[in-house]
C-alpha cells in the first residue's frame, strides 16, 4: 500500500475522532457518484458541530460516540484506499486506530485547553482543526 494512502486515511480517522461526521460528509460531498449522501451527512455534520457545543454533549470517549468516531475513520480510511486502488482492509484499520487514539487525545487536549481559553473557543478550534485536516486530504485525491 502506498504509504500516502495510509497517511491520508490516518489523517481522516484523526478528524473522525475529533468529529465522526467531518470526513464522511466531506468525501460524501465530492466524491463523484456521492453527492445524495453527502448533502445528508453534511446536515449531521452541521448538527454534530452545534450539539458539540452544548453543556450536555457526551464525552467522545464514551462506549457510543467513541464507537461511531471509530466506525467513522474505518470507513473514511476505506474510501480512501478504495479511490487509490489499494488494500480496502489496510485503509479501515488506518482509520480506524487513527480515529480511537485521537478521541483520546483531542478529548484531553480539549479540556486542558478550555482551562486557558473559554470552552466554546477550544470547541471552535477543535472544528477548524478538523475541517482542515479533511480538506487537506481531499485536495490530495482530486489529484
């Protein structure tokens, strides 16, 4: 597998565990033959970065979203091996692990920064973050 597909599906499966919706509506977005689903995912999207906000938002690391971040980068991981040709199997793991590691770690990166800055700013951040690293990959597979 080509090592930039496994960079690119980890950077996907980061962002999934940041955001579980950011990569999929993305890909789903531009992709060709993806645009239906895209418009859907897109809307969770937008949900998920507003409910992110609020007070009673579950932690990423519980049992449920920590899950759906990782089911997240598995399958942005896979479509980025698919549009490669490359191992689809290799991509999902990518994502996958990427994804659990960085809900970890964006989860306490999160909470030290919001001690120095206010909640909402370390949220906001967090989103551009994500919505960066996605659009990065995604430039690189429109070449």
């Amino acid at each position: 597998m080509e090592t930039h597909v496994i960079g690119e599906a980890a950077i996907l499966g980061i962002a999934a565990g940041m955001r579980a919706t950011v990569p999929l509506a993305a890909l789903g977005l531009t992709l060709p033959r993806r645009r239906w689903p895209g418009a859907s995912l897109a809307l969770a999207s937008a949900a998920e970065l507003g409910y992110d906000k609020l007070p009673q938002a579950e932690k990423r690391t519980a049992p449920g979203p920590l899950a759906a971040r990782v089911v997240s980068g598995a399958i942005a991981g896979s479509i980025v091996a698919r549009v490669a040709d490359e191992a689809i199997a290799v991509g999902a793991a990518t994502g996958a692990l990427a994804a659990f590691v960085s809900a970890w770690i964006f989860h306490r990166g999160r909470t030290a920064a919001a001690r120095h800055v206010p909640p909402l700013a370390a949220a906001v951040a967090e989103d551009l973050i994500a919505i960066g690293a996605v659009i990065g990959v995604l430039r690189r597979l429109r070449r």
